[in-house]
C-alpha cells in the first residue's frame, strides 16, 4: 500500500477551499485527485482536522480475539469443496494392446 499524503498538503488544499477556491481548482492546483480534495474538505468540515486515518493492520480488538478463543467448537459444520458434488468415480486402468485399448476396471 502506498502512504497517505502528507498532513501540509492536505492542509493546503482544504485552505484554498476555504479560501474560496472550488474542490476541483484546489485539486489541480495542488496536483491532487478532485475525489481527495472533496473528501479532506467534508473530513475538516466533520471534524476539524484533516489527519490521515491509520492504514492496514487488524481490525479485531483483543476482546474479540478473546471471545473467538474461548467460543466452543461447533460440531455439524461442513466446508464444501466443488469436489464433494459429484460421485466418485470407479478406478480404471488403460494399457495399449495390439489392435487397440484395453480398460480395466
């Protein structure tokens, strides 16, 4: 994943919104997607700040982690493979015979 812009930048470009200057003007100015510089400008707009949210990691708390570990077994589940949908087929063999092949099953 590439790293979020810088906190300037962003700071720059919600600063020319507020200026006066249109989402899509700010955007070319500063050389940044239209989508982004909406998105910051409603992010200052909802919380006063235009910090970058943290990236990746797990989205599990610990407590979650605890409740799945302590959750018992369920018996009766059963993972479908597309194998599973169709009936086993009897062994055979092949071998080359003079005239022909021959099948064994």
């Amino acid at each position: 994943m590439t790293k979020p812009l810088d906190e300037d930048l962003r700071v720059r470009v919600v600063g020319a919104v507020g200026e006066g200057l249109s989402s899509h003007a700010s955007a070319a100015r500063f050389r940044v997607s239209i989508s982004s510089a909406i998105r910051w400008a409603k992010l200052e707009e909802e919380t006063g700040s235009v910090k970058a949210k943290p990236m990746g990691g797990d989205v599990l708390s610990p407590a979650d982690y605890l409740h799945l570990q302590a959750a018992p077994p369920r018996s009766g589940i059963r993972v479908r493979t597309g194998w599973d949908r169709y009936p086993a087929r009897p062994a055979y063999s092949h071998s080359i015979v003079p005239g022909g092949f021959e099948v064994t099953l």
